[in-house]
C-alpha cells in the first residue's frame, strides 16, 4: 500500500516541531493546551469570539486558573503563542483543534451549534494535509455525524486530504496532581492515519500517556462514561446524606468509615449540588442519544434527578434550623461562603450556589455571600458582591452555609462569631459546637 505523502509530511512537521498549530477556543480547555502546545516549541495561534480574551492572551495576562502565569507570559513574549479573532488564520494551521462549549438547552438536550460553527470557520479554510481534532465533549457520533460532513463539504475527503479524530478533554479545574500536561489523553481517529497523527502530536506535548480507541465513537462515549460514573457516585452519596439525615446519622462519618475497606469501595461525597461545566451535562448528551437506539438510560437520569434536588434541600434544612431558632427563612438575612461550584477555583459555570439562591429569592430570604474567588456577579438581573468575612458580617447573619470549601476559610472563626452554621462541604470536621448542622 502506497503511504499518503499528505500523512508523511505532516509527521516529518510534527516530529521536526515545525507544525503551526491553532486552538479554537481559549477557555479552561483551550489555553492550557495552547500553552502546553506553544512550550513543547509549536507556534501556536489561539482563536476566540471574545476580543477580551484575545487582548489578555496578546498581553501575556492569564485568566485561566490552571495555567501558569509565567508560562503564559513566556509564550507570548518568545512569540510562540498568539490570539486573534480572525479565523482566516486557520489558512496557516498544520493541525487544528476544537475547544469550544458544548452546553444543554433548556430541555436538556445536547446545543452543538459552537461545534458547528467552529467546524464551518474551520472548513471554509481547511487546508489539504491538515489534521483536525475536537477535543469538546460531546454524544458518540458527533465526530462522524456532524463535523466530518461539514469538513468534507470543502470538497476534501477525511482520511485522503484532512485527517480528523476526537481526543476528549480531561481538565479538572484545581487539581493541584493532574493537568493538562500530565493527564493521559484518549485518541481516537476516523481513520488509522487520523489516529496515528493524532497520536503524534499529543505525544510531542504531554507528559501522559496517549491510548488510541478504535474510533471517535469509542473516545466520546469513554468521556461520557468518566463523568457519567461520577454522576451516579456522587447521586449515590447524596441519596445517602439524605437518608442519614433523617436517622441522625453523621454521612461523613458513615463515608470515612467505608474508606477503611482496601477494595471495593471509592470514596465519593454529597454535596449542595453538582457544577462545573462536566458532570452536571454530560451524562445528558448519553441520555438524549441513547433515545435514538429506542433505549431509556433510567440509572443516569434518575441520578441527575438526586443531584438536582440537592440545593432545594440544603435550603429546606436551613429553613427548619431557623424555625428551631424562632426564625422565619422570609426576611431572615443567609450568609452564603463560597460561589464557586468546588474549592480554590474561580469557576461559577453550573454552580448548585446559583440555584441555591434562586430558591432563597423566591422565600424573599436576604442574601449575602463570600468568595475569595468570585468578588462579584451577575445571576438573573441582579448583582452581587462578596462580603469580606469578618466576626460582625458572620454575626449579621442569621443563618451561614458553608455551600463552598475553600481553604483560605478560617473555620474556627467563622464557627466561632456565626448564630448558626449549615455545613454542605463537611469543611468544619473536628470542631465541636451546637452552632454546626452537617448536609
């Protein structure tokens, strides 16, 4: 068999670190990348819709918690990685990847429109040997069913002139161990080259390792599959907070317990709720795909609906503790540590903090709120602004849910000067006081 000279060219560039490399979208997925990619002596063109990325990224000026701000600064400067929002300047790439959003609607069905998009920007100037990779997450088969045809509409053929393949992503916003550069990364290709190439080019820039899938459809579902497992986990765990709720039973305690036990057992933990960008969605691509195959996911979609209930229960449980205290929830003032949707990151994508406060709105409760992370936002035509944490604000408060578990907290304060205290995180362990009500 004849080797493709489209495909021998674009190793020798690889391996020589000649390839130009463009990263559609420099959000939580596409910067760190972009970084990893321009460190490992690739130039690297980020693009983004949004101009005020660009111009930080031109700037040198990290937004992105998991990236370095030197790193950043470095890239820029050597003239290894730069911004723009002229997709013209995908003319240039050698390979491409796709890191833009892949949100639900409001019926929570799979919104495909920026992979789309993206791939239309990325055919009207595909050039011949390019290799595309969608790194979004998304149902099995949108590498096949929906980017590939549109690529292919530029009159090229997947396989023969461009190379595609889906590598999903793995950021875990905070992970102080794993990051982009050392997570090991999923490949999968449309067609052995696609793979191959693939392979390549993550090899040259991570630290992990690279294990090649069969297909796209294998690499999607894998990703499906990572935080659908943690989806259930965690609904188990709330379920289980629930029910130790109302026997009197510490859940912490029953979980710590359990960890004990070598094998068989893996710790997951209940919550306020689930956020992030990840485990609240993605089970939900699976469940409107499987509808295609006749096939009800019932376990994964009754999971999302324990989840959901989280946040109306941390509240139901706050309004019962100010009833004890002679308390109404309707005008009593609820100080609220944390927005973020985990620890020590600035994220408030899919945050069970929002809804929290949507429920609290609708008892016309007074809300106040801390994150040393978050100063300020805007949720539904209202603003709002944290409040630093001092004895006199926490004794202001009626009522403090710790929905957030930072570490800058000092818990023994905020125990210490707070009328009472709804623990969602387990953040004040090892404190003793008749203040301190557990999830």
């Amino acid at each position: 068999m004849m080797t493709n000279p489209l495909v021998s060219s674009l190793k020798e560039k690889l391996q020589e670190r000649s390839a130009v490399i463009a990263v559609i979208g420099l959000g939580y997925v596409g910067l760190p990348l972009a970084v990893e990619k321009a460190k490992a002596g690739y130039k690297v063109i980020g693009l983004d819709v949004q101009q005020k990325r660009v111009d930080q990224v031109n700037e040198g000026i990290n937004y992105i918690g998991d990236v370095v701000d030197s790193d950043l600064n470095e890239m820029v400067h050597k003239g290894q990685l730069r911004a723009t929002t002229d997709y013209s300047e995908l003319a240039k790439a050698d390979c491409i990847a796709i890191c833009v959003p892949t949100p639900l609607d409001r019926y929570y069905q799979p919104d495909t429109s920026y992979v789309e998009n993206s791939s239309r920007d990325v055919a009207r100037y595909l050039q011949t040997g390019t290799l595309v990779i969608l790194e979004s997450t998304t149902y099995p088969g949108t590498t096949e069913e929906i980017v590939k045809p549109i690529l292919e509409s530029a009159g090229m053929t997947c396989g023969k002139d461009f190379f595609l393949a889906f590598s999903p992503e793995r950021v875990d916003p905070g992970n102080k161990q794993y990051n982009t550069k050392n997570t090991p990364k999923v490949v999968g290709g449309v067609t052995p080259a696609c793979s191959q190439l693939a392979e390549l080019l993550y090899s040259s820039v991570l630290d992990g390792d690279v294990h090649v899938v069969s297909s796209p459809r294998v690499a999607e579902m894998e990703k499906i599959l990572e935080n659908t497992f943690r989806n259930i986990n965690i609904a188990l765990a709330n379920e289980m907070a629930i029910l130790c709720n109302k026997m009197g039973i510490d859940v912490w305690e029953v979980i710590e317990a359990a960890k004990t036990k070598p094998y068989g057992f893996m710790a997951f933990y209940p919550g306020p709720g689930l956020g992030g960008h990840c485990i609240p969605i993605d089970p939900y691509y699976l469940t409107w795909k499987a509808r295609e195959y006749d096939y009800h996911t019932r376990l994964i979609e009754l999971a999302g609906e324990i989840n959901q209930s989280m946040p109306q229960f941390v509240v139901d449980k706050a309004a019962r503790l100010l009833n004890k205290a002679k308390k109404p929830l309707n005008s009593s003032k609820v100080m609220l540590l944390g927005a973020a949707y985990k620890k020590d990151i600035d994220d408030l994508r899919e945050s069970p903090v929002l809804k929290i406060i949507d429920i609290l709105r609708q008892e016309e409760a007074v809300i106040l709120y801390n994150d040393p992370y978050i100063p300020s936002f805007r949720h539904k035509g209202r603003d709002y602004a944290s409040l630093e944490v001092t004895p006199e604000t926490l004794a202001e408060a009626d009522i403090v849910i710790i929905t957030t578990d930072h570490s800058v907290y000092d818990y023994a304060m905020i125990v210490e000067h707070s009328q009472l205290i709804l623990d969602t995180r387990n953040a004040c362990a090892g404190i003793k006081s008749d203040k301190i009500s557990k999830l």
